[in-house]
C-alpha cells in the first residue's frame, strides 16, 4: 500500500509538472507575437514602415493573421 501512495504523489507530481510546462508553452506562444503586434503599431504609428514580422506568416491562427494585417 505503501509503494502505491509514492506512486501516486510522483504521477500527481509529473502531471503538475507537465501542466505548468505546457500553461508557460501556450502562454508565451501567444503574447510574443501580440507584443510585435504592439510593437508594429507603435513604429506605424511614428511612421516607421521598415517593420518584417513575416516570421509571422507561417502561423495559420488569428494571431498570424493579426500580426500580418
């Protein structure tokens, strides 16, 4: 019985690991191209056009398509 208790505190432990890798994942997919998004707009803004954020394209989201609006 003991060695199933271990067993479960590892596989609890893994799983809050493995979530918390894939919330930063997700999390940081999402607002890099959002802040050069942020960061185009504000070079538009001042009239700067030399922006290449096609790095960007290959992205087949929403995202993508804001960031290349």
């Amino acid at each position: 019985m003991e060695g199933a208790r271990e067993t479960m505190f590892i596989l609890g432990a893994l799983a809050i690991a493995f979530a918390l890798t894939l919330a930063i994942f997700l999390t940081t997919s999402i607002t890099g191209p959002l802040k050069a998004s942020v960061q185009a707009a504000n070079k538009i803004a001042a009239k700067d056009l030399t922006i290449d954020l096609s790095k960007y394209k290959k992205r087949g989201d929403e995202i993508g398509d804001l960031v290349q609006a």
